[in-house]
C-alpha cells in the first residue's frame, strides 16, 4: 500500500480551503471553510479569496462536498472581489446564521432557513465596523442563551448579540489576554506565546475556553481559559506549536460522538506539487482528549493519517461521488442538478474509509455523464491496488447522466473502498453518485 493511501490530512484535497468553523447539528458535522483560490500567489500573504465552502461528514473521515454556500457577491457593500475570510455559523431558532469578515470592510451577517443555505443578507451592511482589526468572528450562545461575538487581530474584541443575532447591545469590548512571560529581549518581556488572530470562542464543562493563532511567525495555536464569558483570561499553554511547514493557522474545536476534535490548517497539498510558497491551504483535523482539570494537552504537528472513523458509511443507499476520505488528481464541481467530480485522468481514485458491507455485495451502480468510450471505474477493497471486487466498463452517454451498472464479486466486513478510474483517451467523464446492491 503506498503511502497516500494511508493519508488522511488534509481532509479535503479537491480544493484548497482554510479557517475550519466545524459545526455539530442533529449528528452531522457541518465544516464551513474559507476558499484559497488555485492561482493564489506566490509570495506570503497573497491571500485570493472570493467565496465560502460548506463539507459535511457524520464520521469524521469521509467529507461531502457542498461547494460555495456564500460569496462576496453575497453582500451588496462588500466593494471588491477578494477579501473572504475566516466564517463561523451558528443555529438559534430555527435560523442559521453564517458572519463572514470581508477583509477591509467590517464582518457582515447572513441568514438561512437551513445550514446548506442559501444565505441573504437581512442587514445590507457591515454588522460589525470598528477597525482594521476586524476579521475572524466567533460566535457562542451561553446557557442564560446570551449570544457573544469575537473577533480581531492583533487584538481580540467581544460584543453582546441580541436574540435576533444580527444585531448587538452594549459597548464592544478589548479583551485582555494574560500572557505568561519570561525573561526580557531588546529590552521588553519575552512573552511565552501571543495573541494573534483567529479567535475560538466555546464552553465546555462550566469553563469557558479561547483557542486562538498565536506567536506569529510561523503561527501556532495557544488557548486561554476563563470562569467567565468575558474573563479574565488566563493563558494556558500551545495546544500546538508553530512549524515552518506552515505559516498561520486558525482553530475550531468540537465534541462530537463522545470524542473531542481540533481543526486547523497546513500547506501540505501545496508543497506537495511545488516548493514555493502561496496562500493555498488545505484543512487538517486531529482527536485529543482534555486533562481531568479540562485543560488541552500539547498535540505534535499536523498527523498525515488523521483522525480514526467515528462511524461506518452504508454503501448500500445512494451516496453523492464527492463523498470523499481521500482522492487523487480530480475535482468537483457544482452544476444544475448539483455536486458530482469531474477532471478525471486515468489513475485518478477516490478513497472512502470505512464502508461496512456486511454480507457483501452483488451488483455496483453509478451515474455517469461520459464522452470517452474507453473508460473505467475499477473497484477494489484497502488499496487502489487492493482487492478487484469488480469493473464498470462506462458506456458513452452523450454527455447525459446515465446510471450504469455491474456485478461485483461478494465480500463482506468493513472495508476502505477505492474507485480506480481508468481512460485511455481524453474525452470527458464525470461521476455523480453510487450505490451497491446486497
């Protein structure tokens, strides 16, 4: 088994994404991520950056991909097209609200009926205007079901949200961090870590936490913790410590299925195919366990392998193609009728993680939109290379979505799945959705 096979981080590879807001609701995980651009860069901070991307999983492994939830375009004062950065999402009454930071221009607020969207804008200007500081939100509603909001760097601010969240009461706030130090360089206090940007705001167990970029450059992630909303803060330690492979990161943590998940950032696809730096980033996540006093302890960097399963995938209903632990060469796309992968070469493969196939299978079946008469999905168990369990030989549909099918050799138990995609020529060939037949 080759080493990709085995990787897990980053999550998405179809796409470059940053600033993870996870978000748990009614047993989904809900990933909602800041865009980099492909042609972004090079250099340090040429940051290109137009919309936001929503990914869902119900086991932490395998991520669907929703495509753009919301965009500039999105906010009619948002007079340029870069600038889209760190978003949060929260749920309060049936309403969903996602506040977008549009670099230079404030953070704005948008609405949904449903966390897929779509998203409006009920305000039609910045929510929040203070300074140059204001990027990166967080947003928390307390058991009393006061709503908070955070932001900024180099300093962090709070303001209190009204109960219809796009609007606040009160005077925003600068937060003071208490930063441990030690010792004096040039003559000022050598400070154990600090306070950058990307603020994560989250209670948990009566103790309220800041997860948050600190000790820029590279950046790590430290945490401060608090008996109270508003503090005082007491800083706590690195959760993890910056590493040159990275430049920045960008928190969001969550329990979910009774385990606990930090989300961050590296640059790994990027250097993967250059040694030059640009702002593409690609979303990692890795489990820990909190101490008994509900500190964090220190993680190591970024692991290739991520996370286990926190759960299996039912291969025997309809699962959308972009459903995806890890791929290989191709990307997705959102037409008409929604998400399906496309930009497939021969080689190309797709990886979900633990599929439980019970008994086994007898028939596989898959929508294909194809212009290539002489192309393949070879199907096999733990590697691309693993178990032949059986071959589509894709027929030409004119470019229509067709369902195609074959038979597939039985074999049960929980296995990694592999979708091999083989094309002798360079017509098109897209893949939308699969099922098997017990």
């Amino acid at each position: 088994m080759s080493f990709l096979c085995k990787a897990q981080n980053p999550i998405i590879q179809t796409k470059y994404t940053a600033d993870p807001a996870p978000f748990v609701y009614k047993d989904t995980v809900f990933l909602y991520v800041s865009h980099d651009e492909e042609n972004a860069g090079p250099g340090m901070g040429k940051f290109l950056m137009k919309d936001w991307l929503l990914y869902t999983s119900v086991d932490m492994v395998n991520w669907t991909d929703h495509g753009m939830v919301a965009s500039l375009k999105d906010f009619s004062w948002a007079k340029q097209d870069n600038g889209a950065w760190a978003p949060q999402c929260i749920e309060r009454n049936g309403k969903f609200y996602l506040y977008c930071p549009i670099h230079m221009n404030g953070i704005g607020v948008l609405v949904a009926d449903s966390p897929y969207g779509p998203f409006k804008d009920p305000l039609g200007k910045p929510l929040i205007k203070n300074s140059m500081d204001d990027i990166d939100p967080s947003v928390y509603i307390d058991d009393d079901k006061q709503a908070y909001l955070y932001w900024g760097n180099p300093k962090v601010y709070h303001v209190k949200l009204n109960e219809d969240m796009i609007s606040f009461k009160g005077d925003i706030v600068a937060e003071q961090m208490t930063i441990a130090e030690f010792g004096k360089r040039d003559g000022h206090p050598k400070r154990a870590t600090q306070y950058e940007e990307g603020p994560w705001f989250y209670k948990r167990n009566n103790l309220y936490y800041m997860a948050f970029a600190s000790t820029c450059c590279p950046e790590g992630i430290g945490y401060s913790m608090s008996k109270s909303p508003t503090g005082p803060w007491e800083y706590k330690g690195s959760i993890m410590d910056g590493d040159s492979r990275s430049s920045g990161n960008h928190p969001g943590i969550i329990d979910y299925k009774g385990k606990s998940y930090l989300f961050g950032f590296n640059f790994r696809l990027n250097f993967m195919i250059t040694d030059k730096h640009h702002e593409r980033r690609s979303v990692c996540v890795e489990e820990f366990q909190y101490n008994p006093d509900g500190t964090i302890p220190k993680l190591p960097w970024w692991s290739e392998t991520g996370v286990k399963p926190a759960g299996v995938l039912n291969p025997f209903i309809r699962t959308e193609a972009e459903t995806i632990a890890w791929s290989q060469g191709l990307k997705t796309i959102k037409g008409v009728n929604g998400m399906y992968v496309t930009d497939i070469d021969n080689g190309d493969y797709i990886k979900i993680q633990a599929v439980d196939f019970g008994k086994g299978a007898k028939k596989f079946e898959g929508s294909i939109a194809s212009m290539s008469p002489d192309a393949a999905i070879e199907i096999h168990l733990d590697s691309p290379t693993g178990t032949l369990l059986g071959v589509l030989k894709i027929k030409t549909t004119g470019g229509k979505w067709v369902s195609q099918s074959c038979t597939v050799k039985k074999h049960a138990g929980i296995h990694d799945l592999y979708f091999v995609f083989k094309r002798a020529s360079k017509g098109l060939f897209d893949y939308d959705w699969w099922k098997f037949t017990k």
